[in-house]
C-alpha cells in the first residue's frame, strides 16, 4: 500500500532532519546562486541535502534547491515559511530520505551533505542507492558552478557575415 504524502509523517521532529547552519561560511557557497538568490540574507535552515533557506532583508524566505538547480522566493515571512515546511517536509527536507538512509546505516558525517550519484538529469533517482555525500564546501562549489551553466544567458547572436562592397573609383566605376 502506497501512502498519500499526508500520511507520510516524520518519524522525529523536523529539526532532527536539518543540520546548524553557523558553523558554515555561507556567503562564498550562496554568492553563485545571487541572483535570483537576494545578495543579502541569512541562512534561517539547511537540510542534509543541499537545501538552504534564507531569510532576506525584508522577511521573505528563498529556497535554494541546489540538487535541482533552483532558487524560489517561497514565503513572505518567517511564520508561513515554518508552516510550508511542515507540509512539505518530504519535499523541502526529504524526510522519508533521510530515515532511510539512516536505516542503511549511510551517515554522512560532520561537514558533508547527501547528493545524486547519478543526477535526476541523467534518470537519477532520490533514492538510498543513488545517495552519496560530499564536503559541503564542495558540493556548493559543484551545484553552483552547475546552476550558473544552467541559468548563463544566451550568447548575443552573432551578426551575419557581409562580403565587403566592392569599391568603385572615379570614373572607372562610371558607365557612359
């Protein structure tokens, strides 16, 4: 039997399914993803799996979904971003992940996050199989290197190629 996402409820409270976002020197990691991502703000929650919440200037939280190359303004306020996360904890922290990956027994230790051996681009799943980890310095540094690439305007078009006139001069060039 398959459960509705409803009926999917965390086996602990969420916080147990984000790691402390202080220790961590954000600024460098989240200046690729800026814009879309306001250039000031603070980290307010960041999951085990790429996933940072930040809270700009003017109260608004953003999501930045570094796994799917995403930056989305999410809330208009702290209150409703906690309420959204409560709904949507299999998504935005990927809960029923997490419990799993406990279960194998795939920790990742301090200082690392869980990301796709095999990204959803190339028929990756979110699945404990296809999970590894990697420091979180440099999985940022991958996931923003893969989201400018992705988000980079296009080239100017080029402007076509124009055979030179032919010069004409003085009379030479003149018909009679």
């Amino acid at each position: 039997m398959i459960l509705p996402p409803e009926k999917l409820v965390p086996i602990a409270e969420l916080d147990a399914y984000v790691m402390d976002p202080t220790p961590f020197n954000w600024g460098p990691m989240l200046a690729p993803f800026s814009p879309p991502l306001p250039r000031e703000g603070q980290v307010v929650l960041a999951s085990y799996f790429g996933d940072v919440f930040v809270e700009d200037k003017d109260g608004a939280v953003w999501w930045l979904n570094g796994m799917e190359e995403r930056v989305d303004r999410i809330a208009i306020s702290n209150s409703p971003f906690l309420e959204r996360v409560s709904r949507e904890h299999l998504t935005m922290l990927k809960t029923k992940l997490m419990e799993a990956l406990i279960i194998a027994d795939k920790l990742a230790r301090a200082g690392t996050i869980y990301g796709l051996i095999t990204p959803r681009s190339e028929g990756g799943k979110y699945h404990p199989d296809n999970i590894g980890a990697a420091p979180i310095a440099e999985a940022f540094a991958f996931m923003g290197a893969q989201f400018t690439k992705k988000n980079a305007p296009p080239a100017p078009p080029k402007a076509p190629e124009v055979a030179p006139a032919k010069q004409k001069s003085g009379i030479w060039g003149k018909k009679k």
